[in-house]
C-alpha cells in the first residue's frame, strides 16, 4: 500500500495540512504535494477507468507525461474535467471525482469490454460500425458518443477571467531545471535580455531526486546548492524575467512561443486570472525541456501499482510518499538503480531488481548490491499478478518466451525502458530528430533545426532534451546553448566555463521493446503501449499485418498516441513494434508529427479576454444611445450595429417596417446614414484618379454637384456603389456602402500606392468623422426650413447638389440625394454634435410626425425605385451591364478598372441574365434567393433555371409583395410568367416587371 | 461648442492603472512630402512643433505632432482652435499639393497612467513595453485586441491612446479588464 513516510518530502510545507477530497472521500495533505502525491499519501493508487476496456487504472507518473490519473476538478460552473492529478497542486478545499466508470469506481459496469478484448481489438471501431449502414445514424453514433471520453463536458459559463500578454526577448529558454537555469544564466551574463520558464511550481527539475542519491556534485557543492545559488544569480539579474507555472505550449514561425500561465489554478477564489497566455517572440529559443522515462511492454504492465521508475522516487524525495512497501525494479538500463537505491536508503524493501541486461549493469548496480539488494542479469517479468493493484510479479529469462521462474509477492513495480528527450517543441517549427542507436532514443538533429525566414536556427535543444547522458554533459551542453543563443541576438558570451559535474559513469543501455523477447500472443494482449486508449503491442502488430504501415497510419488505426497524454509514455514504444513488425529499422518508421500544444491548454486561455462585452468590437454611431433607448430592433451590419426598425408597443417587425415606410413617404421619416463609408480624395490628379476608379466620367463634375458612381474591380465585377461630392477643384469626397468603407479606401491606396505612385492623389478615410442624418419626405424642405436661414429653394440646392450650412446652430453639409425616392437631404455634422443636431431634428419634425425608420425601410423603399443594393443584386459575379446600369458606364473613357475585363466574351454574352422586377399573381412576397426554372434538366439531373430572386420585401405603399432579380433575357420578356419553386414543395407564378414600382418617373425626389 | 460630446463623455476607471476618456481634441490629418521646408512651417504654425521621426510623438503645450505613416501626420490641438489652425496649414501650403483634413471627431483619446500602465497595454497589443523598449516620445500604430490604435508615452509616464470613434466603448472595456486589480502580471510594476 502506499502511505506517507515519515522522511522525505523535500517539496512539503509538513507543518501546515490541507484538506481535500475524492469521491466523496474527506483527506488530507500539504501545502506542496501535487494531487497526486496526496492521493497515494493516502493509499489512493486507483484514479479512474480506461478508455475501451474499462481496466482498472493508477498513477505511472509524477508529471505531465501522466497518461491514467485523469480527474473531474471541482463542481459546478468551475467542473473540469480529464484533469491531471500529477499537475494538479494541491489546494486547501479542493474536490474531485474519478471519471469513465458507472456504477463507481471500484465497481465499473464497464469493465466486462475486457473479457470482450478478443473481439475489440485495434481496428474494431472501422470494421464493426461499417455495416449495416443505416445503423450508424441511429444505433452506432448515439452508443459511440455516449461512450466516447473519459471526462464530462462542463456547463457553459466559465467564471473566471483569462487574458493575454505579449513579451519580447532575445532569448526565451523552457524548462527551469538544471540545464534551462544555465543556458538562462549563460545568456544573461552575455547581456542578452532572456525569459526563463518552467511549468511547475519549482525550479531545478529532477536534478535533485537524482544526484542526491548518486553524490552528484555541481562545481563541488550538492545540487540543491547549486540550484539556489545560480537562481539567486537570476534574479538579481535586470535582464531576467523568471516565471513558474508557465508551460512552454508551442513554437511557431519567426520565433514565436506560446506560454502556458496558470496563474491561480492553485489558489481559487482570488481576483486574478484563472490562466495568462503568453504571446511571446523571442529572437532564439532554447528548449531545456528534459527527458521523458519510457515504460517497458510486459504482459500486466497497467496493473494500478506499476509505475515509471523514476516517478517512484520523485514521490519518495520529493512528497515522502512510499507507493508500496516491497518494490521489484525491471529494468534495461542503469537509472532505474537510482530508485532501487533510494527507497532501500528510507528503509523499504526491493524483493529483486530485473535487470534485462545480460550483463547486468554498472557502478550504480554495484551499489545496489552493496545495500543487499538481489539483483537479476537477464531477467524480466512474464507478467504481473492482481487486479486493481499489484500483488506481485512472475519472472522469466528476458531472452525466452515467458516461461516462469519465480514468483515475487510486491506491491510496487518500478519500470524504466529508457529515456526519451522532450522533442515536441524543437519539432513544432521544423526541426528534424535523428535516432541515437546507443541512448535508443529519438533526439533533435543539429543539422536539421527549426529554420527562420532567412534560414537561420532560432531553436537550440540543450540538456536531457538533446540527448545528453548525465550531469556533465547536460551543463555544459546547456552552458553551450545559451552562450550559442545570446550571439546569435548579438550579444558577445562571457568566455567563462560550463560548471563541471561528476557524474556516476553507467553502462550502456539495451534495447527492450517486448518483455521477454519471444512472449507469445497471450503475453502480448496484455502488454500496453498506450494506457489511456487501451492499445496494447498485439493491436500494433496486427496494424502491420492488415498494412496500415506508416507511423501515421498505424496510430489512426490503434489510436495509439491520440489520447489526451499525446503519447508521451506510447509514441517511442509503439514505433518499435511497428517497426520490429515490418523487419525494418526505427528511423526509417519515423515519428509521427508533434503538434502544439505540448500538453492540453485551456480555450478559455485562448479566448483570453474576448468575451461578454469585448468579445467583438461592435461599432456604434454617435445616435447609437438613442436608438436604444427608443426600442430599436438591431441589424448587424459587419461590425456596426443599425437599427432594423423602431417597434412601438406590442408592433411586430413587420408592422414597424411597413408604418416606418408609409410614415417617410407620406410625411417625413429620419434615418441614421452615419455607417456609410466617406473618403476625401484631394490633388491635382484625383479627377483623373476616380476616373479610373468609377465606370462614370467624375472629373467632370463641378464643385457644389454630386454624381452617383459604380466602382468594378479589375476583374469587371461591380464592387461598390455611391454618391461622389466635388468639394471643390482639387477636393471629392466619395461615398461608399457601409460595409465597404475599409475596403475601398484600401483599394484606393492600394493602386495609388502600387501602381499610380507617381499620381498627385491622397485619400483619407472621414467616415467616423462625422455623424449623417437623412432627412426623407414631402415634409423634409418645411422641417429643415425651421432650423436655418438658408436657401433651400430648388434653385439654391438642386437635386444632386449639396451645400454647407447652419441648422440647429451646428456647421453641417447638406446632400440632397435620395435613397428613397423621396425630397431627402442627408446632413452631414461632426459626430460630436451628432446628437444635437438629431434631437433638433425630432423637435422640428415633431409636428410632421417625424418617424426614425431603420434598414429596412431603407431597403424596401429603394427596392421599390428599382435602386440597386451592392450585395443583394451583386455577388461578385455580377457587372453593371447586368443591372440595367449601362447608362453609369462611360464610353468616352480610354480606360476604367474593369473596362478591359468587361470586353470579354463571358461578360458580353447576350444571354447573362439581367436585372427585371418580379410581381407574383397573388401579392405574395417571393422567397429570397427563390430560383426560376426553366423546362427540363441539366447535364447533372438537376433542373433548369432562368432567373433568381435578388431582393423581396413587402411594400406596404403598393400593398403587395415586389422583388428584383437576374433573369435570361429578362428586359426583353416583360409580362412573362416564371414559376419559382418554394422549399416547401408548392410553386410561387410571377410576371416579369419594370423593376420601378414607385414614381417610375423621379418626380417626388425633385420636388 | 457646448452641444459637442466624446463617444466616452469623461468616462473614467481606476483600477492598477487608471483609464481615462480625454474628452475632445482638435486633430488634423496632414498628409504630404515631410521632407518639404513648406510643410514644416505648416506644421510649425499650426502646433508650434518639428516633424516627427518614424514611430515618434513630439508634444508641446496642449500640442502633438505625430508620426502615422511616410507621409501622414497627425496634429493634435485645443478642439476649439482647429478651424484656425488648420487655416494656418492651408495659408502655408496654399498652391501645392497636401491634404489637410479636420478629423478631431473621429476618434477617442484615452490616458492610460499608473505604476500599471504598461502591463495594461502589453496585455492587448504586441509591442514591446518593457520600460528600456519603450521610452517617452515613442508612438506605435498598433492593434489593440481587435480594432486599430495608436498610442504614445510622454515624459510623464502616461500614454496617450486614439482609436476610432464608433469602437471607443470597446476600447474603454478593454482597458478596464486588463487594468482590474488582481491581474497584475508582475513585470513592469
């Protein structure tokens, strides 16, 4: 069983306790532990459930690399799922359930998919949910997405806050143990400005737990020492930024690093931030991010009890935790010794350690023999006994086929098959591994690292996670790397040494991918690779046979490696028996591709502060306020927010809209035009400038004049659409629709810039600067008359004219165009005064019953003039010729965007459809988008079309349902009848028609 | 003129920094050859400053100067003397080719001042602001989360932020989450 000791705990605050539970369970543990040492403190070694078969599952692990102890973290709005109990620092309060089991754990229903084993191996999912195929609809994918996952999803409505921080360095090193505090101290002594980070919430890494046994010194002093000291050096450094908690989640190209911050995961219910994203770029990274230990394959190696070797001495040195009181080491190298050494050093019990080595090991098994431990060359384990924990283990020849020698009674198995560096963020950006045959490990290729936009290396491995074997070799690599970072940034490197180490000389290490070598299909249906998704090395095996023989194929087919561990503990393991399985050497099968990020990170991270109110930038005109106020129905409009239509009482939209168009016709209506696009284009060429830009001759127009133009790309296609104002000789100002604002400023720069850089032409974008109010209907001359001494005669102010004036007080410039059709002005005013002039113009209209309409008494009313909408009667495909329009199109002009691109075939075919009004036979609005069809079918079967619908709306001044749209040969057809077909089955008969419905003559706009 | 309202109206948040609305400026955007003697005695008429370097905020009594691209300024001055001063450019300029707009409604201007400024900012624009990268007299186009901004630092400590009118409550939102007491970060404090 696994118990606190009374020794150890090196990370332990032992005179405090916290509280904490599980599964209901009240327990107690330290400021210190992790939830995981608190959990085997208290004898907890069974956390949860295994994906498929529903096995019994322990913790292996002491870190990230956790693949079983997966929790459900907290309840309510706060509820996390799949949380690692061996990241998890444990909190005072803290309360978590074990997941993926029903009725409970110790008693999980689910567990009789292992005695089904046979029947659901590696590949079951493919061939079983196959056929037949109308099962998957409503018996295979409701079974599969009730059972899929460990964890539950939790409510929405995340409580906390999250944000993001963006940092600038020359050199940014992950990993705080010994080999990131030196190349971090070797890059600040050059003078380079460096950020260390290093995931948990401790510096100096596994140093410690392993030296401490070994007598490994630094520069003559303990580890430990040396850690404090050169930290101390860190800190008083101005050109360091030290940070823990903040997991170096992903590399990305010209130097950018992503960093994990979990500022108060460990401390709930303060005002900070749950996570912090850091969005970093660094001119070089260093990745000092360690090895990961490498279980072995052996039948029964996912017994809760059997763990990672080095993990059993983490939990010893580190939280004073003992997994179990008689512990068999198996082994095919020298560290795991460190733990034989360690536990017998506090006084517990090794039955044996399995040394699958012939030759057994070096100077470390020496010692352990020294202390009386039995040791076994050539020995592995054939299987181990007990359910839901070990209760010991049978031994066999590691050469052999699993024949049993010996039974061992144990409680704790300590397995290490090796070691893999930590090569997921080197590989992110590019970087290549190469397969050291002698550490039987995939490290980062020097030749091959991730590359920046001039080829240089902006990644550096340094350490364990470059493959180097033990304490010396890791602190002058390390020293190596951050003096190689700070030159590469410009900095010149103190031409100091690397610290010496002594190191604990170990024999070489052997290959041990299958325990025994010759175990038999029994034997090897129960030897997992991947604990979380239940893959075991049969299940790769039979991945080869049925071809799946690419890495990438092998791990879709298993699923090994795709489980929330990533396959931090599978990945090496697996493509060894793949490769054993094709007769062919591991690097040529290859790993299969890291991605960010390194473990799962959070989307609220992510999201970071972009919620609620700041989740997007609404843009809002400066009457935005009033129009809340006044019960506006709001219309997004990209960003913008207009208003739809004002609803009174209890009025429906459509009784809104239709009182708001009858009200602007008949008297007077107000309309906020503020969103709609104003660009000033000023210098002796803007005439010729818009001239190119417009399919309309506008270097003719005379100042005080205004001309409506249409804008078409290169490519011909009409783009954008509005009145142009000569301001004076020099001076347009251009309207644009609101949605193309940016855009065609933009496009405006853009050929200014690029392509007529010699042009006298500069444009500004004044949209927001003002505030513009149309003022709409027979009552708009007698209303505005009441606010200024001005002139608004027909002469004084034409249709198409405008003019600067005084109205309310306030300097404004009056338009008169029209959208409508109606006597319209719209009125343009700094947008400070915005409002005051709106109010003036409530107050002056109150007697004429002054109605603010919204959008869509705009669209409906231009609808019924038969005035184009750019995005309903355009698509991107569509040309002025298309829309009746040709009259806007000069042909006096040599050249136009768009002009040659309108000569082509495509675009002068007579039988593009063209612009028509519609009118059903029984006043009924037509669907929008609503297709014509036309006699028989196409080439695909499908039916064919001569026409769809553009726009539809009910006009209430009409009082029946009118619409545009694109028809073959529609200009030439008018009366014909065409059937549009509904979603409902039934047919829609409507008459092609004069797209003017109203004042087809534009008088009411000249009054 | 007393009908005249910012988008935020004096809005104003304390928290490890302080965010406050600055209410009207007069803003001129002048766009032509800064390398011309002309246009620097316009702009030297009209704010009493030189021209700006690249990504540089030259400030005077209740004037700016500001760099925006190679060739666009933005002048800053009291909100009620821009019709004059931007007379004052066109006087100096007259018969050659500029732009020279009166833009002092279209955006807000924000102060974001306090031990906490900076950390404020680097929570939502990717510029460097440790205190050596970042020095008064600086200016950066940038963008602020999602919308575009620019901000500058003067000797005093504070910054100066413009961003468009129509997204000033944005702005503000932002500001104050990044600004809450208890998201110190710890850096540049």
């Amino acid at each position: 069983m696994s118990t606190r000791l009374a020794r150890g705990g090196r990370l332990l605050d032992k005179g405090r306790v916290l509280h904490f539970s599980f599964n209901g369970k009240r327990l107690k543990g330290h400021p210190g532990d992790t939830l995981a040492s608190a959990l085997l403190a208290n004898d907890q070694m069974l956390v949860g459930r295994s994906f498929k078969y529903h096995r019994p599952r322990g913790i292996v692990a002491s870190g990230a690399e956790e693949p079983n102890a997966l929790v459900h973290l907290g309840t309510g709005a706060r509820l996390e799922p799949n949380q690692r109990v061996t990241t998890t620092e444990l909190f005072d309060g803290l309360t978590c359930t074990s997941q993926n089991h029903w009725p409970s754990l110790e008693f999980d229903i689910g567990a009789v998919n292992t005695h089904l084993a046979r029947f659901l191996p590696a590949g079951f999912y493919y061939k079983m949910f196959i056929h037949p195929r109308p099962f998957w609809k409503h018996v295979y994918e409701p079974f599969i997405r009730r059972s899929a996952g460990l964890g539950r999803a939790t409510n929405p409505g995340d409580p906390d806050r999250y944000e993001h921080f963006y940092f600038f360095c020359d050199v940014a090193v992950i990993g705080g143990g010994v080999a990131g505090l030196q190349s971090a101290l070797a890059a600040a002594e050059a003078g380079a400005k460096v950020l260390l980070i290093e995931q948990t919430a401790h510096w100096g890494g596994r140093a410690p737990v392993d030296h401490n046994v070994d007598g490994g010194e630094i520069d003559g002093a303990p580890v430990d020492a040396w850690i404090t000291a050169t930290l101390a050096k860190l800190q008083d450094m101005p050109n360091v930024t030290l940070r823990l908690r903040c997991m170096g989640a992903g590399v990305y190209d010209h130097g950018y690093l992503l960093g994990y911050e979990r500022v108060s995961d460990h401390a709930p219910g303060t005002d900070a931030p749950r996570h912090r994203l850091w969005r970093i770029r660094a001119g070089q990274i260093v990745t000092a991010t360690g090895a990961i230990e490498r279980p072995l394959s052996f039948a029964g190696n996912d017994i809760p009890g059997v763990m990672l070797a080095s993990a059993i001495r983490d939990y010893a040195v580190d939280y004073g935790v003992s997994i179990g009181d008689r512990t068999v080491v198996v082994t095919n190298n020298d560290d795991a010794y460190r733990t034989a050494i360690t536990l017998k050093k506090f006084g517990l019990e090794i039955p044996a350690i399995l040394d699958a080595r012939q030759s057994g090991g070096g100077a470390l098994a020496d010692e352990a023999r020294a202390l009386g431990i039995r040791v076994e060359n050539g020995k592995g384990i054939a299987k181990v006994m007990g359910g839901k924990r070990v209760t010991g283990v049978a031994l066999c020849a590691q050469a052999g086929e699993g024949a049993v020698l010996e039974e061992i009674r144990c409680d704790a198995v300590a397995m290490s098959g090796g070691w893999s560096p930590v090569v997921h963020l080197w590989s992110h950006c590019g970087g290549k591994l190469l397969w050291d045959a002698a550490q039987a490990q995939f490290r980062p290729d020097p030749a091959n690292p991730p590359r920046g936009a001039q080829g240089e290396a902006f990644v550096i491995a340094a350490g364990a996670a470059n493959g180097a074997s033990d304490l010396a070799a890791t602190l002058s690599d390390a020293d190596a790397a951050g003096k190689t970072a700070a030159a590469a940034t410009g900095h010149k490197p103190k031409s100091t040494k690397a610290p010496t180490a002594t190191a604990t000389p170990e024999a070489a290490l052997e290959p041990v991918w299958l325990m025994p070598q010759g175990a038999g299909i029994t034997l090897r249906m129960k030897s997992w690779l991947d604990y979380q998704n239940d893959v075991k090395v049969s299940d790769v095996q039979l991945a080869a046979r049925e071809g799946y023989e690419s890495v990438e194929h092998a791990k879709r087919y298993t699923t090994l490696g795709m489980a929330t561990d990533q396959g931090k503990l599978s990945n090496i393991n697996g493509l060894a028996i793949l490769s054993d399985a094709l007769g062919q050497p591991i690097p040529q099968t290859g790993t299969t591709t890291f991605r960010p990020p390194y473990t799962p990170i959070s989307f609220s991270a992510i999201a970071g502060a972009a919620r609620g109110e700041i989740f997007q930038p609404l843009r809002k005109t400066p009457l935005h306020a009033w129009h809340e106020a006044n019960g506006a129905h709001w219309e997004p409009v990209g960003q913008w927010r207009r208003p739809y239509c004002y609803p009174k009482g209890e009025e429906s939209h459509r009784d809104a809209v239709n009182r708001e168009i009858t009200q602007t016709r008949t008297r007077l209506g107000l309309l906020d035009a503020s969103t709609l696009g104003k660009i000033i284009v000023k210098g002796p060429d803007a005439g010729r400038f818009l001239d190119m830009l417009y399919t309309n001759v506008m270097s003719s127009l005379k100042p005080g004049r205004c001309r409506y133009g249409l804008m078409c790309n290169e490519n011909g296609f009409l783009m954008d659409d509005g009145v142009v104002a000569r301001l004076d000789e020099e001076t347009f100002l251009c309207h644009t629709t609101t949605g193309g604002a940016e855009g065609v400023h933009g496009h405006m720069e853009d050929w200014l810039q690029c392509e007529w850089w010699d042009w006298k032409v500069y444009t500004a974008n004044v949209t927001e600067q003002y505030a513009q109010i149309a003022v709409v209907g027979p009552k708009a001359r007698e209303t505005l008359a009441k606010l200024t001494n001005a002139d608004l005669g027909n002469d004084a102010l034409p249709f198409m004219g405008w003019a600067d004036l005084t109205l309310a007080g306030l300097p404004v410039r009056a338009y008169r165009i029209s959208f409508s059709g109606e006597l319209s002005y719209e009125i343009a005013v700094p947008a400070s005064l915005g409002r005051a002039l709106w109010d003036a113009l409530l107050e002056a209209g109150a007697e004429h019953g002054v109605t603010p309409y919204g959008t869509e008494g705009l669209h409906v009313m231009r609808a019924e003039k038969g005035f184009i909408m750019i995005g309903d009667e355009t698509d991107g495909t569509v040309i002025p010729q298309d829309l009746g329009l040709g009259w806007a199109i000069s042909r006096k002009k040599a050249d136009y965007l768009g002009k040659r691109a309108q000569e082509r075939s495509h675009m002068a075919d007579p039988n593009r459809w063209k612009l028509v009004g519609l009118e059903t036979l029984d006043g009924s609005v037509l669907p929008d988008g609503a297709y014509a069809t036309a006699p028989g079918h196409n080439a695909n079967g499908q039916r064919k079309t001569q026409g769809r619908v553009t726009s539809s709306y009910y006009s209430p001044t009409l009082g029946k349902g009118i619409a545009m749209g694109l028809v073959h040969n529609g200009p030439d057809r008018m009366g014909d009848m065409l059937d549009f077909p509904k979603v409902d089955g039934g047919i829609v008969k409507a008459r092609i028609v004069d797209p003017v419905f109203y004042d087809k003559d534009g008088e009411k706009q000249n009054v | 003129m007393s009908d005249a309202v910012s988008a935020l109206n004096g809005a104003r948040y304390e928290g490890f920094a302080t965010i406050e609305d600055q209410g009207l400026s007069g803003m001129i955007t002048l766009r032509g050859d800064l390398a011309s003697k002309d246009l620097r005695a316009a702009v030297k008429s009209a704010t009493g400053l030189g021209i700006p370097a690249q990504r540089q905020a030259l400030t005077g009594k209740g004037t700016a100067a500001l760099w925006m691209s190679p060739d666009e300024l933005l002048l800053l001055c009291p909100y009620a003397e821009v019709t004059e001063r931007l007379a004052a450019i066109e006087a100096a300029l007259k018969g050659q080719h500029f732009l020279a707009q009166n833009v002092s409604d279209a955006r807000a201007l924000l102060r974001i001042s306090g031990a906490g400024a900076r950390e404020t900012l680097a929570k939502l624009c990717p510029v460097d602001l440790a205190p050596e990268a970042f020095t008064p007299g600086m200016l950066r186009r940038t963008r602020m989360a999602q919308i575009p901004a620019a901000f500058w630092l003067n000797n005093e400590g504070a910054f100066h932020l413009i961003c468009f009118r129509s997204v000033a409550d944005y702005a503000f939102n932002l500001l104050k989450a990044s600004a809450r007491p208890g998201g110190e970060v710890g850096l540049y404090a």
